[in-house]
C-alpha cells in the first residue's frame, strides 16, 4: 500500500552496487519496526537500506 510518505522513498539496491550507499529507511523512518511491532519489510528490520545515489 504505497501513500503519501512512499512517494520519496529511495528505491533499494542490492549492496556493493557501484553509485550506491547506505541510507535510513522511510517506511519505518529507520527504527527497523512497523507501527504494528513487527519488522519492517523494506529493511529487514535493520533501519538502513543501500539505496542509489545520482541516478545508479
């Protein structure tokens, strides 16, 4: 369910990926848990994400 908040959230990478870095998440805001309690799905429950920089 994408809203208004997913909208800027970076597109994550697989790491080691040239052009790119690790970066907070936005759908958990980098605290590596849901509202709900559970993990966040984007990070894997870490709170970081390697996420492109400059168009990688």
């Amino acid at each position: 369910m994408a809203d208004e908040k997913d909208k800027g959230t970076p597109v994550a990478v697989a790491p080691g990926t040239p052009g790119s870095g690790e970066n907070v998440c936005r759908c958990c805001e980098g605290k590596g848990k849901l509202v709900d309690g559970g993990a966040c799905p984007d990070c894997n429950g870490t709170g970081k994400i390697n996420a492109p920089i400059g168009g990688a």
